[in-house]
C-alpha cells in the first residue's frame, strides 16, 4: 500500500508539471475558437497558428541568431570558465581561495544589477547592435566556474603528474587530458548555458534594436506584446512552442549526461 501511495503521489506530481506543456503544443495546433475550452485534445489538427506566426515576424532569421548567439556563448563559458575553474583547483597561487569566494559570492547577485555598467560598457566599444554585445557579457559564468572547480578537483593526482612528466603544459592537460574524464560536467555546463542564452530577453531588448540581428525570444516577446499576434492566443502559443522546442529536444538526447553530473557534482575541499 505504501509502494502505490508513493507511486500514485509521484503520477499526480509528474502529470502536474507536465500538463501544461502537453496543452501548450496541442493548443497551438487547435482551432483558434476552441482554445479557450481545450482539456484534452481539439477536434481537428492545423497549422494555422503556425502558418500566420511565420507570415507575420521573420521567426527563421531569429531564431538562427538565437543558435549563433547561444552557441558562441556556449563555447566560451566552457572554455573559459574551465580555464578558471582548473587554475581554482590545482594551480597555487596567493589569493586563490579569495578569488574562489568572490566568485562564489557573485552568484547572489542578480544580473540586473550589472545591466547599466555591461550598457555603457557596450556603447562606449561601440558594440550595440551587433552579436558581440550579446556573446561578451556572458562569456564567464560563476556556477559554471564552481562545476570544472569541484571536477578537477576530484581527478586524480596520478593523472596529472603523468602529464605533466611527459611534458604536457597546463592547457594541453586541461583540454587533452582531463576534458575527456569530464564529459558530464561538460554537458551540465553547456546544457545550463545554453539554456539560459537562449531564454535570455532583457539584455537583448537594451542592447539590439535591429530587427535583422534581434535574438528568438526577443522577436517573440515583441510579437505577443507588441501588436502583431493581434491578440490571437494560438499564434502566441506557436510562437512559445519554437522557443522551447529546442531545449527540450536538447535535454532529451543529453539528460543522461545531465542527471549524472548532477549526481557527482557534490563539493570537495
């Protein structure tokens, strides 16, 4: 009895969280006049939504800038972040530990805090309008420092002199040696990273005002509040479901890989 108790509460649980994105995708492929009584499934399927979405914002040409920003950002924090995180784990140096903790104590301040100094930053280089102001910002992450940190930390010591008497330097050893023995936190970090790149609206909106060069969820955060869905819910809710296709399928093929590091990723001193 116990066993079905916990079975049926985790049902109701996993049901609950997953319920509103089942009616999200079936919604948008409803009939406009049954979306507002829709529970289960519509009558008939259509493309409508989908079809008046794409005649109405330039969705393709966003959403490449979107992969372009969220991969170039993607790419640096791994390789610079994993820079910092190795160089916090087995390099010594004075003042390591204190820069480890002013790390760690940026990670309770919010981003907005730091959206004027990053602005004036960016008009004084000159940068508005164009990927770099989207890509630079970003391109050292706190939680993804402490992930490589508490990694490196836990390879072992054996390896790495190996390395080194072979004549390896440290960033031969980082990248060829120890990036191999880290592929989850890898993937935690790029998946976190690129999660958060593309779901990011508020800077984009300071820093680009080209339609050309405007990210994914900008163009649709301006189309359902700025006119163009003319308050036609479906055409908002095909618009959602492109932004939020591409997470879930990459969470898909990589969750393995999510949930391991997750499971691993407990800290070391």
């Amino acid at each position: 009895m116990k066993k079905i108790l916990i079975y049926l509460f985790l049902s109701i649980a996993a049901i609950t969280f997953l319920y509103p994105f089942y009616w999200m995708i079936v919604a948008s492929l409803a009939p406009e006049s049954e979306i507002s009584g829709l529970w289960v499934f519509p009558s008939k399927l259509t493309l409508a939504s989908y079809t008046q979405m794409l005649s109405k914002i330039p969705i393709g040409r966003s959403l490449l800038n979107s992969v372009i920003v969220a991969s170039l950002t993607t790419l640096g924090v791994i390789i610079f972040s994993s820079m910092v995180g190795y160089a916090l784990a087995l390099m010594r140096f004075k003042g390591r530990n204190l820069i480890f903790y002013i790390i760690i104590f940026t990670m309770t301040l919010p981003f907005q805090i730091t959206l004027i100094p990053n602005y004036i930053t960016m008009v004084k280089l000159n940068l508005v309008d164009t990927y770099a102001a989207l890509v630079l910002p970003f391109l050292l992450n706190a939680f993804a420092i402490l992930l490589f940190r508490q990694a490196f930390m836990g390879m072992p010591k054996a390896l790495i002199d190996a390395a080194r008497v072979d004549g390896c330097s440290d960033l031969r050893i980082l990248f060829q040696v120890l990036f191999p023995n880290i592929i989850p936190t890898i993937v935690i970090v790029g998946i976190l990273t690129f999660m958060n790149s593309w779901n990011e609206v508020l800077w984009p909106l300071i820093v680009i005002r080209e339609e050309s060069l405007m990210t994914m969820p900008q163009m649709v955060t301006l189309f359902s509040v700025g006119g163009r869905a003319e308050s036609q819910l479906g055409v908002k809710l095909a618009s959602a479901v492109l932004l939020a296709l591409p997470i879930m399928i990459a969470y898909t093929f990589f969750q393995k890989y999510f949930i391991q590091s997750m499971a691993s990723s407990g800290l070391k001193e």
